[in-house]
C-alpha cells in the first residue's frame, strides 16, 4: 500500500468539504419540493374525500327523491281509488257517465298535434314572415 502524502491529505479533504457542501445544498433545495410534494398529495387526498363524500350526498338525495316521487305517485293512485269508488257510490246517477274508469288509471294519454301528413309537427312556419320576404 502506499503512503498518503499531505498533498493528498489536503485533496482529499478538500473533496469531502465539497462533497458536503454540495450535498447540504442539493438537500435544501430538494428538501423545499418535497414539502410541496407531501402537501399537495395530502390536498389530493383531501379533495378525493370531498368528491367521494359529495357523490354519497348526490346518490343519498336522488335515492331518497325517488322514494319520495314513488310514494306521492302512490297517494294519488290511491286518492283516484277513493274518487272513483266514492263517485260510483254517492253518486249512482252518474255512474252511466264513467267519469272515474279502471281505464283511466292504467292508460297513458298522449298528445300529439297533427299539422302535416305524416303526423310530425313541424318547426317552421308555412310561409315567411315578412322581414325578409321579397317584394313582388
């Protein structure tokens, strides 16, 4: 093995210095990025909560909105019943006249306007007018 001489004591030192100074440096400096890095991770999760929460929160209100929707769908159903037998029972007379029908609860009535041949309204006017009508 060979003997160390003071000149390369010194280079040695000299590296290890520097090596430790460009060390702390890179540290510092990637030290800062990693701190935006933990706390923009820790936004994204606190954010990835709020939506799952807000999801719940919608899911929750349509699912119970639609049970709401059902049960008045439900209480009209059964109020056109309490018509329909208390109209026929109060009022024979008019029984003839079926004003309250088992037809009407499951049929659908569907309007539809009929303006041209083919039985699909139209979006148009017949003719123009008048803005830009050509004089004759």
């Amino acid at each position: 093995m060979q003997n160390w001489t003071p000149e390369m004591w010194q280079s040695g030192l000299i590296g290890l210095c520097v090596g430790v100074v460009i060390g702390y440096l890179l540290l510092r400096l990637t030290k800062g990025s990693v701190k935006k890095q933990i706390k923009t991770e820790a936004e994204l999760e606190q954010v990835k909560t709020q939506l799952n929460n807000q999801k719940q929160q919608l899911e929750q209100h349509f699912a119970e909105s639609a049970e709401l929707l059902k049960n008045i769908a439900q209480d009209y159903q059964k109020l056109y019943v309490h018509l329909a037998n208390s109209s026929t029972a109060l009022l024979p007379e008019l029984a003839q006249k079926e004003l309250f029908t088992p037809n009407l609860l499951a049929a659908e009535t569907v309007s539809t306007p009929v303006n041209s041949e083919d039985g699909q309204p139209r979006d148009y006017s017949e003719g123009s007018s008048g803005i830009l009508k050509a004089e004759k």
